[in-house]
C-alpha cells in the first residue's frame, strides 16, 4: 500500500487544499486532519499555534506520511520550522508556494496580501515575498470577518460580503496591485467577489494551487509520486464531524462520505486511529453553497 500524504488545518479551510492536490496529484491517497474543536488558530498566540501544529503533525504521523502539508496559513506563518525539526517527512507550508506565485504575477506593481489577524502580524508573507523581490512595496490587510462568512455559508453574491470586502480592499485598489495573495484558505470560496472588488488587471492568487504544485515538484524529485492505483481520502476531526461534512463539501468540491471523530483520549493516545468512531451517513451539498 503506498504512502499517503498528510494535510492538516484548524478546520474547514484546508480542503480547498486537498481540493487542489487531488486534481494536480488524483493516484495520491490523503490522510486529512482538521482541529474543529481548537479553530480557529488565526487569533491564538505563536506559542499555542506551534503547539497545536505539532499535535496536529504527531497525528499524521500516525499513518507513516510521504508529505506533510500545513494546509492553514496561521500555523505556516508560525510553526514551519519547529514542525521540519520534528518531523522527518518533508514539509511543505502554504507561505512559500503563494508568495513565489505572488512575486511573478505582479507585473511589477505593489503586492496585496489579506489574511488572519496572526497571519498578517507574523509578517510572514512580507519575509517571503521579499526573498523573491527584496524592496517589495507590500500593502497588507487582516479581514477577520471573512472566515465567519464563508463558514456561515455566505457566497459571493452577498451583499454583506460585497461590502466588507469593499472596505478590506479599497486600500490595494487605491494602491495599484498586481496581484494579491488569498493569504487564509477560506478565501478562494469568495474569489468572484474578490475579483470584483479590485477589479479585473489584480491576480488573485490561491496558495492552494501554489501548494499543489509544490507537492507534486518535490515528490517528483524524489521519486515519491504515485502514477497508478487507487486513491483514497481519510478525514479525522476532533469536534463536529457531521458539521465538517456538511459545510465542508463547499471547500472540497464534491460530497464527504464519511468523517471520523478523533477524541481527545484517541488524539493524545499513541495508537493508529482506527475510525471506529465514524460519523453517520453520506448527506448531499447543500444547493446554495455551489461555487
């Protein structure tokens, strides 16, 4: 049986990411972690945010990973290097992959990033960009509301949304972007009205798509990826499991069959998780989420 790649996030979010992976890499199977019952992380000390990562790694590790993926923009700004210590699987972040993209569609004008309140105080982005582009003029901005919308199930269309957003990126349509970087994985579920609200010469940048080819680069490079064979997906969550599958189809694309509930006795325990605790039967997106 091949090795699976492991993805984690504090909740919902990191399933764009698997999204994106399955369709660059669809013969690789994914074990998905997703910490529902400590989201959200964005709001958290640096100190807890590396902490839960690493739990959050230990996990995965449980099922003998090729990759490690940190699908969660907070814990990438945070935890990246305590997590390549602890780890010996290769690690991949969702920072660096975005900002690279970043830097080469911006046609040399400023570059916006919007975030989480931890993300963007980190400067992690500014770091990352401007070792591709030392002097990069940045323009940077916390949308803490953003993330509550997406996961109250509101879409592009909202008016609520079209006006948060219009005051979150009035200053990098002021500026004169080239392009801006989607710097929380909620995001690319409000990309249309993104998109309009900066108008069409910005590119948007998904770090989820960014990330997926990282992965495949690396696993190319050393001789990890899989061609052939049939691939699964495995999702754990440590709260909520029949809310993860129902909102969560929105993030991934398609419907989740099944989720398995992680306790913390079993997510502290050193035995493999054996999904004995799955959650009930497969439920259809709902209509109003379709992207």
């Amino acid at each position: 049986m091949s090795r699976p790649i492991g993805i984690f996030d504090s909740g919902l979010g990191g399933l764009t990411v698997v999204r994106a992976v399955r369709r660059r890499l669809p013969a690789e199977s994914i074990v998905y972690f997703g910490d529902t019952a400590r989201v959200p992380y964005g709001i958290k000390s640096g100190q807890t945010i590396t902490r839960f990562a690493e739990e959050d790694g230990a996990f995965l590790a449980r099922f003998d990973p090729k990759f490690i993926v940190v699908a969660c923009n907070t814990a990438s700004a945070t935890a990246i290097p305590s997590l390549s210590r602890r780890f010996q699987q290769p690690i991949s972040g969702v920072i660096e992959p975005g900002a690279r993209v970043a830097v080469q569609a911006c046609r040399g004008r400023p570059i916006g990033v919007i975030g989480t309140e931890a993300t963007i105080a980190s400067g992690a982005y500014r770091r990352a960009i401007q070792r591709h582009l030392p002097g990069a003029w940045l323009v940077e901005k916390a949308c803490p509301l953003l993330v509550p919308l997406v996961e109250e199930g509101r879409t592009p269309a909202d008016p609520i949304v079209r006006a948060v957003l219009a005051e979150y990126l009035g200053p990098m349509r002021d500026a004169g972007v080239g392009s801006i970087v989607l710097g929380c994985t909620h995001y690319p579920l409000l990309k249309d009205a993104i998109a309009e609200a900066v108008g069409p010469d910005v590119t948007l940048i998904d770090s989820a798509e960014a990330v997926a080819e990282e992965v495949a680069a690396r696993l190319e490079a050393e001789g990890l990826r899989e061609t052939a064979g049939q691939a699964t997906l495995r999702m754990f969550v440590s709260d909520n499991p029949d809310r993860f599958r129902r909102v969560g189809c929105r993030f991934l694309g398609s419907e989740i069959a099944e989720v398995h509930l992680v306790t913390p006795e079993d997510f502290f325990a050193s035995p493999r998780p054996d999904g004995a605790s799955a959650a009930g039967p497969r439920q259809a997106c709902p209509a109003r989420a379709e992207e």
